[in-house]
C-alpha cells in the first residue's frame, strides 16, 4: 500500500484527476460569481471576463438587497435548514442507536419500514400533506416546512447512522452500563461521539437539497413572511424579462451560508476520535 | 461477602440454547477460571453474572443475594473487556473514576481510589493522558485499574490478555496474580489459554457446548480428569487417545489415555512405532510416532535426537494409563 502510496507517477495520476473534476466542478460557481459584479452588457458579452474597472457593478446587490424582504428570506432559509437538521440527526440518531443495540420483536420489520422512505420520493404524497397542513393550520408557518423535511430526512439518516452504530464497541457500551451510566448517557457520551463522522454526512446529505428546495416552500409556504430565500429568489426570473444581475447576486449570496455550515460539518469528517478506544 | 452461586441457569438465544442447566458455587476469595473451545458459552454466562445479559431461568446470588433483576452498576461487580473498553475521550484519571462519579461518591474518596490503583499499577505518570496515547499493555492496565477503583465484590474478567503479545502476556498475568493475594477479592476470569487457566485459579471450570464438564483445582482436573474431554483440554501436548485394542482392554472400554510426559522411547517393549516427526524445543524435545496408523505424542525432557522412520518401542506404567467408556466418561478402577 505505502509503496502504491510513494509512487511519484501514482501521485500525480490522482493530483491530475483530482484537479481536473475540481476544475470542472467549481467551474460554474466561479462563473457565477465573477458575473455577479459586472454590467449586464458585459455578461452577455464576454461572460468568461474578470470585470475591469469600466464593468465593475454592484448593481445587481442593491437590487437584491433593495426588492423584497432578502435577510428575512435569508433568515427564513436558514431556520429552516438548521432546524430540520437538528431534528434529523437527533431522532434519525436515536432510532438508529434503538435498532442496532436493542434486540427486540420485530427490529427487523422496523428497520425496514423505516428505510422504505429513502426509495419514495417524499413528494408523492405532496397533496395529503397540503391537506394535513390546512386541517391543523400549519400552512405558510415554517414549522411545516420544517416537519416535512424532517420526515423527508429521516429514513437515510436512520440507515446510515444504524449501520456505523453497529461498528461502535459492544465492550465500550457495556463498560459504560457496569459503570452505571444510564442508556440516555451512553448514547450522548459514548455513542455520539464516536459516530461523529457519519452525523456530519448525513447532515451534507440533508443539508443542500433542504436549502435549495423550491418545491414545499412553494406550496405549503408561499407567504411573503415564510418565503424561503430559493423561492424569494424567483421574483427576479420573468416570463419575459430576467434581471440577471439580481439573479447572479442573489445566488452569490446564498453559497455563503451553505458553504459555512459545509466547512463546519466537513471538519466533523476528516476528525476521528476513535482510534485508541478499542484496540 | 463475595461469594457467588449459580443455580441452574439456561440461556437461549431465540431457539439456540447456549447454556444448559449451569450450576456453580464460588468461594469468597477463589480465582476461578472459565475455560473451554471457542463459543463454548464462557462470555455469555459471564455476561449474565455482570447482568449485561439475562438468563432465561435461573439464579445468579452474588453474596447470598439475589441480583437477577439487579442492573450491573448495583451488583457489586466490575469487569474487565478483552478490547479494553476505555472511554476515547476521557482521561485515565476520568475513565478510572467514572463508575464512582455516577455512584455519587465524595470526591475526596474519589480520588483516594484512583490514586491507590494507579499507585498499584504504576500508572500514576499518565493520569492526564488519554487512550489513545498509552500502549497497549497500559490501556489493559488502565481497564483494570478502573474495576479496581469500584472495590467490587467480584471481579469478571473477559480474557483480558489476548490482545498483549507474549511477553507482556506473562507480566500481566503476574500482575493479576499479584492483585489477587493484595486484594483478596473473587475473581471469575474467562480465558482459553492453559497456561494462564493452570497458574493463576485456584479452581478451573472446564466448559463445553453449554455445559460444565468439570470444576476443580488445575492439579485434580490434570491428575483425575472425568472425561475425555476434560483429558484431552488441560495438559499440552494434550493428553494422546487410542482406541483401547492396542492395550487389550475389557470389551466396554473404547478409548485409552497416555499423557506425552508419561511416556519414554524403549528399545524393546510391547508397543512399537516409527517416529514420523520431531519438535525442538530446547528445554524439552517432542517426538511424534506412528502406532499402527495413529499419531502418538511423546514429551521427552532435554534434547533428543532420533533418526525420523526409526523404529522405537513406547515405555510407560500402566498407572498412568487412563481409560474411558463409549460415552468418553473416565472409568476408574
Ligand atoms: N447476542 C447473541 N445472539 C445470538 N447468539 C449469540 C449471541 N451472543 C452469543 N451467541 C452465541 O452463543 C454461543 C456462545 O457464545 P460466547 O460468546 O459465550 O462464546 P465464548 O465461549 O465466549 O467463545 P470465545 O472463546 O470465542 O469468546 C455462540 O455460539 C454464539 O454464537
Ligand atoms: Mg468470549
């Protein structure tokens, strides 16, 4: 393996791969971007050109900042986003730690059932949950958008999480128990923390689709006071007319958080605490 | 105080009986050791005594009382993993003092304890270290520091040395036996190695299939086993079996016995081989020779050298011959 490692030409094999698919990835982002602070002849001009001094705008971040209410979408989107999260990983944590430690009748049918959600798109039962959310009142609340995304999380979370919780020491856990610690403790003490790793996946999974979702915000949430930042967004792509310096700003502004949220969870990833634990 | 029985446990998981009817009563203060083939049931029934796992019927009285329905922080009991089971994130001094915390003891006593049992096992210079940066024999060291410092009753041990490399392997092992005499507490301890089985218990619980074949000292269950099993499990090179003809035994006699230490090499005798092989070992030499198709051991003391295909007569005294019924139960006359 060190040898395959230490090659110089294996080496720059994979530098080369790399580089290119980041390239190739960060290639719209950085378009994106660039374009947000130029004229709108320019853009259509010479998209792929760094503004100069004579394209140099900011026009298209006052439009933003100016039409519509931006930091209360922008407030909206990221309550949304954080407390679906929140929400996801501590019951899709919980469930899972219940079906891999636990033996009981049935934990396999459980398992199942709960994992039937990841091959059924949430959104085909679109219409009941309107329904739902008219019949108790939740409708244009953030709170439904919230539930719905929660229930569209959770079975990929429970899958993932039960699978790494089954890895987790069955010695550590009993340790814990001979120790007195009850089953609450040895999950948030014990458990969590050693499955770090995986949380932080399941939240990147969860993270982006929640943010840019168009779909429920639209419909169970399309009020001026719940407008999510994806569908406050919208107001600047016509039928006829697309102010695309808003547009291009408005995206610009709504990498930011996600990318923050992003490196947050991704450190989360690279840390292991594990090793040293268990032999 | 620390005394333990068990009384007829049996434990199924769903409809696979892994232990049948144990019955089991331990001294205050014995070290006694489970051993027996890989998934014999050892960790299983050790788990029902530490109350990790419950036993379909039966008791388990830890002290003359009753624990079934006790939950293993309140037995009285600490245990030791064979992967160490140290908490990752918490220090040495925290992972040892962990259990008394949840107790809700004093802190003073708190860390008087801790301070004892790393005093007793040396490992009062890395009490601020955490796991992952002890060595392997400290790890263990610290994972028997932490049930040293609950002052339990009984001490369950889960072979505790399989994971160390040999040599540090025989300095624990003194180090338990050394514990032992100190703290005089019961301790049950599960392992499949002889060696440790023969010198550190006072009394050897011989296990197979679910099953107790035999409790007793490691001398009675090596001088007088009660079946074949047992015969064949402690002693190594195990004990050599051959089918009872080549000794003329009585018709309902199946299977004889020969320890390889009680056997010499002749030059005349009633049993003649040729000698298919030889092990070196410096101190002893073992010589293994083919009698009429099966494979006989011989432990000779000191070195030897034998020409391999020689024929050579086995010496021995019909004193050290064991016999057993059809059954594999030992006969004894
Ligand atoms: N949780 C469980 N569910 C089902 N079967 C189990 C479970 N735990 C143990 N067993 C079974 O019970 C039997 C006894 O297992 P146990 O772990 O007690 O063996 P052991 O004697 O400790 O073996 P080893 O020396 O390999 O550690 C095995 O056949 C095992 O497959
Ligand atoms: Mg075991």
């Amino acid at each position: 393996m060190n040898k395959v490692r230490h090659n110089p030409l294996n080496i720059f094999a994979a530098h080369a791969a790399l580089l290119t698919y980041t390239v190739i990835a960060l290639f719209p982002v950085i378009v994106i971007l660039v374009n947000s602070f130029k004229t709108r002849r320019s853009i259509f001009r010479d998209p792929l050109a760094l503004p100069n001094t004579d394209t140099f705008t900011l026009i298209g971040y006052e439009t933003v900042l100016k039409q519509g209410d931006y930091f209360l979408y922008f407030q909206n989107s990221m309550i949304v986003t954080v407390a679906s999260l929140f929400f996801i990983l501590l019951f899709g944590s919980m469930a899972a730690f219940a079906l891999s430690e636990y033996r009981f009748k049935g934990n396999t049918l459980m398992a199942l059932y709960l994992a039937i959600g990841i091959m059924i798109p949430i959104r085909l039962g679109t219409i009941s949950i309107l329904q739902i959310m008219v019949a108790s009142g939740l409708v244009n609340t953030l709170t439904a958008l919230i539930l719905v995304y929660i229930a569209q999380g959770l079975p990929l979370a429970v899958f993932i999480l039960s699978e790494f919780m089954r890895q987790v020491s069955a010695d550590l856990k009993d340790a814990g128990r001979i120790d007195g610690l009850s089953e609450y403790r040895i999950f948030f003490v014990l458990v969590l923390p050693l499955v770090r790793p995986a949380m932080a996946t399941v939240a990147v999974f969860n993270m982006i689709p929640i943010w840019n979702d168009l779909w429920f915000p639209l419909i169970l949430a399309p009020g001026e006071a719940t407008k999510t930042l994806t569908l406050g967004s919208q107001i600047f792509i016509g039928q006829f007319v697309t102010d695309w310096n808003a547009v291009l700003s408005g995206l610009s502004m709504a990498i930011l958080p996600v990318m923050i949220l992003y490196v947050i969870f991704s450190r989360q990833l690279i840390r292991g605490i594990t090793s040293g634990a268990v032999k | 105080m620390g005394s333990l029985s068990l009384r007829n446990i049996h434990k199924s998981f769903g409809s696979v009986e892994v232990l049948k009817d144990i019955n089991l009563e331990v001294d205050e203060g014995e070290f006694v050791i489970f051993v027996g083939p890989s998934g014999c049931g050892k960790s299983t029934l050790l788990r029902i005594i530490a109350g990790l796992e419950d036993a379909s019927s039966g008791d388990v009285l830890i002290a003359d009382q009753r624990v079934n329905t006790l939950p293993p922080s309140n037995r009285g009991i600490a245990m030791v993993f064979q992967t160490y089971a140290l908490y990752p994130h918490l220090s040495v001094r925290k992972n040892m003092s962990l259990g008394l915390k949840q107790a809700k003891q004093p802190t003073k006593y708190i860390t008087e304890r801790v301070n004892l049992a790393a005093d007793m096992l040396e490992l009062t210079p890395y009490l601020d270290r955490r796991p992952a940066e002890l060595s392997g024999g400290q790890r263990q060291r610290v994972a028997i520091g932490r049930a040293i410092v609950r002052n339990p009753k009984l001490f369950l041990f889960d072979e505790p040395l399989s994971n160390l490399d040999a040599a540090l392997r025989v300095n624990t092992r003194l180090e338990i036996a050394r514990l032992h005499r100190e703290l005089e507490t019961t301790i049950i301890y599960v392992t499949h190695d002889q060696v440790e089985a023969m010198t550190l218990a006072d009394k050897i619980v011989v296990m197979q299939n679910g099953r107790i074949e035999q409790v007793g000292s490691p001398m009675e269950l090596y001088n007088d086993p009660d079946n074949i099993f047992v015969a064949g499990f402690i002693g190594s090179p195990a004990m050599n079996f051959f089918s009872a003809r080549l000794l003329e035994m009585p018709e309902n006699i199946k299977t004889a016995g020969l320890r390889p230490e009680a056997i010499s090499i002749k030059k005349s005798g009633k049993i003649s081989g040729e000698i298919s092989h030889l092990e070196h070992l410096g101190a002893d030499t073992n010589v293994y020779i083919d009698v009429e198709g099966e494979l006989i051991t011989v432990r000779l003391f000191g070195q030897r050298d034998y020409e391999i295909g020689s024929t050579v007569y086995l010496g021995f005294s019909d004193d050290d011959v064991f016999i057993f019924d059809e059954a594999g139960r030992r006969v004894r006359n």
